[in-house]
C-alpha cells in the first residue's frame, strides 16, 4: 500500500533561503531515520545539540517545510492488493476520465502522465479475494471509449530509498557527479551487488480483525495520536492499543513512519517501469545509489517500478547512465506525471466488511459510473 507516498515530497530542489544546511541536515536524517526519530538520535546524527534540533523542527513545521509525518501501511498484509494503472486517453476520454477515476473508490490517486501512455496514471487498491477487479474496471473503460490502452503493475512490494542530502546544495541544488554514477555502474555489473531491495515476493497475511482496521485508520489520520488519544477514539484500554500498535508495527501491516517535506524548486516527477534480466541485483543497485529519495516498487523479481524527480539539468545526465544498464534491460517505459490529486484515504476503511471480515468494493457501482460517463 503506496498511498499518497506516491505523491511524496522530500525532495527539496534548488535554492530556498528559508532553510541553512543545519536544517538540511536535520531532514536528511529524519529521511533515514523515520518520523519519530527522537531529538537525541537526530542529535547524535547530525552532530548537533538535541535542543537546537526541536527548536529547528519547530522552525521547519511553522514555515510549512516540514507536515506531519505519515503513517507508511502495507494493505497487503490484510488482504488489499495494490495496483499502479497507466491509461492512454482516448479522444472521447480527454474530458471526463478523470471524473470517472476520482468517481471509484478503488482509486486513491491520480495524475495526468504523459510517455508511452498519454493521459493518466492511477493509483489503487483491490480485495485479494477479487484480483480481476481492476481489469474488470479498464475493460468498462475501453469498451466505453474513454481509455485507448492501458499497462497494469501489480505492487507486490514497495520500499523507499531515503536521500542522501550531502550531496544538495541550499544555493545550487544537487551538486551530484554523475561521472561517479556511471563509473559504478560499470562496477556494480562486474561484482556483486552490495544494495539490494529488502522486498517480500510472497506477503503472508496476517491475522487481523475490525479493531486493527479501525486503529489503522486512525493512524493514517494522525500518525501523532498519543496512545491515550487512540484509546479513547476506539474506545479499548491503552494497553490493548499498546499491543495492538506493536503487532501491526512488528508484523510489516505499518513498515514504518515517513516525515513529509514540501517540494522546492522547479523538478519534474519521473516512473520508470522496467523488466530486468541477469543482474537484477546488481542492476538496481545502481538506482539505490543515486542520492535521490526513491520510491520502488516490486511486482516480481525482475519487474520494478521506479519513482524519483529530477531537475532538468539533471535529467539527461541520467539517461546517459540508464544507457549503460539498457543491456540488462528486457523492456521498459518511461512516464512524467503532472498535476496529481489525492482523491481519499489509501485504505478504503468504510469498505471492511466487519460482519465478514473481508473488503468488498463495490464492482458494481464503480461500472455504473463509467457507463454513465458514456451516456
């Protein structure tokens, strides 16, 4: 479960004066570290007192760098499957697809998205008790004439590369060489991979009732709520909350907790879909080795999918090192995404069955939107 984690916005991109290196610092560690990285790990990262670390994420809250971590889940774990859609826009879709994505309340996100396919690309979940229901949904849509062709990668396992901010600059932006890039690429194909994805092929699900869903969604709300304040939401003792936030935590239902940082600067966000051969290992070690903050997601040991943003100074420069791993490539795409929307929660909690114990989309209704598009 991606969720708006598909819309991240740690990179921070060319000048800003609002913000001095100590700051950099202290957000290239909650990068690393996690959102609830205490002042005194921060401090110890950063080599800076703990107390001039709170009074600088402070600093950052109140002039609207830093927002309000969030909460990284992993619907997999209880049953939701993810899907990344990329839809080539038909001629009669131009005007009404978008209403019809944000009309489904399988899709979380979207964005306009130009490359292989002209048009959108969304972002949802499915019951991995019904797998055909986002093909069920792009069928309606072609048969309808809103979607021409579509591509459909399913997310078995996600993770992020934090960013390695040694290499920004307040005043220039990324001061990467990218000459070093390539030298290790070339390297990273002859030895072994030192980087590798720490992704699950087969999740295994995990017991889970209404009480952990309901606890979930609120710590998507908040991923701050004390477990007093969680208590008295849900309505249980705060010991109970206590176990219960520690299993989901434990068990990978939660992976962890992300800060937020707002973008800065003049940046375009990029997928790269791609198939990979022998190396794989050592193919994708070259990506985790970019200083970018990643967002990679697998849907098998040789399929990925890869998020990042790239200035456009530095966007050719890329494509030169994508040329030296194009040989272990067996086939790939590229997408740019414009103007993306987060239409609701990543997990639909108010469609958990809790007499059932299942998720239930509604297939039914999602169909009658997209006919009543083509009325």
């Amino acid at each position: 479960m991606t969720h708006s984690r598909f819309c991240f916005g740690s990179d921070l991109l060319t000048s800003n004066h609002s913000i001095d290196r100590k700051d950099l610092d202290i957000i290239g560690a909650l990068d690393e570290l996690g959102a609830k990285a205490s002042a005194k790990k921060l401090s110890e990262a950063v080599g800076i007192p703990a107390r001039t670390v709170r009074y600088r994420l402070s600093r950052l809250r109140r002039i609207g760098i830093l927002r309000a971590p969030e909460a990284i889940p992993y619907g997999r774990k209880i049953g939701l499957g993810e899907v990344f859609v990329a839809m080539d826009t038909s001629r009669k879709g131009t005007d009404l697809l978008r209403d019809v994505i944000e009309s489904i309340s399988s899709f979380y996100w979207s964005s306009e998205s130009y490359g292989k396919y002209n048009g959108y690309i969304a972002q949802g979940v499915y019951p991995l008790t019904s797998p055909s229901i986002t093909s069920t949904l792009l069928r309606a849509m072609q048969e309808a004439g809103l979607v021409s062709d579509y591509h459909v990668f399913d997310v078995v396992d996600y993770e992020y590369k934090h960013a390695d901010y040694r290499y920004f600059s307040i005043d220039s932006g990324w001061t990467w060489n990218w000459n070093q890039w390539y030298d290790q690429i070339e390297r990273n194909l002859n030895k072994p991979a030192r980087v590798s994805p720490n992704m699950e092929q087969n999740t295994r699900l995990v017991e889970f009732d209404s009480n952990d869903v309901f606890l979930l969604q609120q710590i998507m709300k908040d991923s701050e709520a004390t477990q007093k304040q969680l208590a008295d939401i849900l309505g249980l003792s705060e010991t109970i909350v206590n176990k219960r936030l520690n299993r989901l935590e434990k068990t990978g239902v939660i992976k962890g907790y992300r800060s937020v940082f707002t973008p800065i600067g003049n940046h375009g966000m990029i997928v790269l879909v791609l198939e990979l051969e022998e190396p794989v290992e050592r193919v994708l070690a070259s990506f985790y080795q970019l200083p970018f903050q990643l967002y990679i997601m697998m849907e098998s040991k040789t399929r990925y999918c890869i998020r990042f943003s790239l200035s456009s100074k530095d966007h050719k420069m890329f494509l030169r090192g994508f040329d030296l791993i194009r040989p272990h490539v067996v086939s790939y795409f590229f997408q740019t995404l414009h103007s993306s929307r987060t239409s609701r929660p990543p997990i639909p909690f108010d469609m958990f069955d809790e007499a059932s114990g299942n998720w239930e989309l509604p297939l039914e209704a999602s169909l009658q939107t997209i006919r009543n598009a083509n009325s």
